[in-house]
C-alpha cells in the first residue's frame, strides 16, 4: 500500500509546488481582466478587483478588494484617473508588483477631449489624425493628478483600441513571464495567439460598420474615443460630461437642439449608469436607445475581449443603419 501511494503523493507535491509559484494577479477592471486570463490561459485564472457591474468611476474599495490587493504578486490597473479610489493603494504597490496600463510603452494615447459636445468641427478635427499616429505621452504631473472629468491628460478607455488590446496582452506577458519564468513560453504562446486572432477579426469588423461609419450619434459618456477614432465612426458627443448628471434644463434644451440640427439617430446607454436620462432626453423624438457595454459586464471566457468589440460593433451598425 505504502508504496501504491508513493507515487501520487510525489505527483500531488509537484502540482502544489509549482502551482504555489503561480504568481497570484489581482486586475481592476474587466477588460484588462479578460485579456490577463487570455495570457494566463492554461496556468491560473486572475482575481478580478471591480465588479463588472460597478463602474470603476465611482466605485468604493472595500476590505474584500483589499485583500486581494495585498495577497496579489501583481496588480493590473488602468491609471489615468479611471480607477481613482485605487490611486493611494497602488503607490503602496512596488513598480516590480504592478502593471500601469496606461504607461505601457507604444500605447496609442488620445487626449481627453475638450467638452461634451463635439459637434462637426470637432469630430472632423479629430479624424484628421493618422490612424496609427502617436500622441504625446502623459506627463508625470498628469500621471499623477488626472482625473476622468478634467480638462487634462490622456482618455483611459485605451483597451477599445484592438490595436492597444494587442500591446497590453503583450506586455502582460513580458510582466508574467519575468515573475512566473517556468510559464514564459506558455504565456508568450497566448498573447501571439490573441494577436493573429484581432488581426484577423479587424477587417470582418470594418465590413460591418460599413454604411454606417458617417451616422452621427450621441453616448452617455465619453468612454469611446479609441473605439471611434479606430473605426472613423461618427459620434458627435456625450450626454454627461464626466461623471455629472443632466443637472439644468438648460443642458437638456442644448441636447435636444443637437439631436435635431445634427440629426442625431441614436443615443447609447450603459449598463453602468442610470438609463433615466436619455429617456427624458428622447422623449417625444424619433431618436431611438440602444446600449453599449464598454466594460464587456457580460461575457467571459478567453475570447471575452473579442466578444466586447463584436458587441460594440454590432450594437452599433444595427442602431445607425
């Protein structure tokens, strides 16, 4: 008997040595959740900090999302200003112990535009940059002051690019693999596949948008930047501006006028936030509501991220066309 046990023992101790030298990954937000577990396929799964309900503008850090910040060998968050309850506690966090998104070198950045209301002008100026040109770095001032809904810094929204997603998984794992070297090819092997496989989604996902690409609408707040600039869509502003509500009738009468003289077809919602307003917005009008998730709250699994782009695109060619 004793010796029958010898050998499951000794493989019961193997799976529990190398699994205890998995580094443990705490991540704030969804995206950047489910393109960790894409990298970590196979090896662990992440912990993911913020529910995908919650939105990280407003959330409150409780003592169960700190505990899974203490016990994690790295932590993956945004910055930026997008996860603001979280800034003190990563500065606790050694640079060797966390992965700041928005840092990563040859990040397409875009700048945190100017107000709500974009218009003509303002979509045509922003168009008018190369699809693939960089922009200023953030400075460390920005860094480390920027909030979301100042008229400073870099839009944080960087993973609704496809071609940011494919720079973050790649450095994902260049960050694993210098923690966890046992796992390095593995983790090299995920991210090369997520990348041919957006590569080969992105011309798909032009075909669909096609006719709809010049259809002006509005969002609910500014989270789209990337995706738009991406795709050349036509968004022509935010109903909110930061993280502030419909606070005057002044402001409605503003967006109602847009509505009309723009002929803005649809006004997007998200599951993030109060719907209320855009029905008030849109009552009595022709302007139809659909829903965009930027956050991807609803899927999982290892082509979650696909799945996000592929709802957003949909959502959006089926609203506009």
């Amino acid at each position: 008997m004793p010796y029958l046990l010898l050998p499951v023992l000794m493989l019961w101790f193997s799976f529990t040595t190398v699994a205890a030298a998995v580094p443990q990954v705490a991540v704030s937000i969804k995206p950047l959740y489910d393109l960790t577990t894409v990298v970590m396929h196979g090896v662990a799964q992440p912990v993911l900090i913020i529910p995908p309900r919650q939105s990280p503008h407003s959330f409150s850090l409780k003592p169960s999302m700190m505990k899974q910040i203490s016990q994690a060998k790295l932590l993956i968050w945004v910055g930026g200003g997008l996860e603001q309850t979280l800034e003190k506690v990563v500065q606790q966090v050694s640079e060797a112990n966390r992965l700041t998104v928005m840092e990563i070198e040859g990040l397409k950045r875009l700048p945190v535009r100017e107000n709500a209301d974009w218009g003509v002008e303002e979509h045509d100026k922003h168009h008018q940059h190369d699809a693939h040109e960089e922009h200023p770095e953030p400075t460390e001032h920005q860094h480390a002051h920027h909030a979301h809904d100042q008229h400073e810094g870099m839009d944080p929204h960087i993973w609704l690019s496809p071609d940011n997603a494919i720079r973050i998984v790649n450095e994902i794992s260049r960050k694993l693999s210098r923690l966890d070297p046992a796992n390095q090819a593995v983790y090299a092997d995920n991210a090369k596949a997520f990348g041919a496989n957006i590569e080969q989604q992105i011309p798909r996902w032009h075909k669909i948008l096609e006719g709809v690409k010049d259809k002006p609408y509005l969002v609910l707040h500014d989270a789209y930047a990337y995706l738009e600039d991406f795709f050349s869509l036509s968004s022509r502003g935010a109903v909110l501006s930061g993280n502030s509500h419909l606070s005057s009738i002044k402001r409605v009468k503003q967006l109602r006028s847009q509505l009309q003289q723009q002929q803005i077809r649809c006004v997007f919602a998200e599951p993030q936030f109060d719907q209320r307003t855009l029905h008030t917005l849109t009552e009595n009008s022709r302007v139809k509501i659909a829903t965009l998730d930027p956050l991807g709250s609803t899927v999982d699994g290892t082509d979650a991220y696909q799945q996000l782009l592929e709802d957003l695109i949909r959502e959006l060619r089926n609203c506009l066309q």
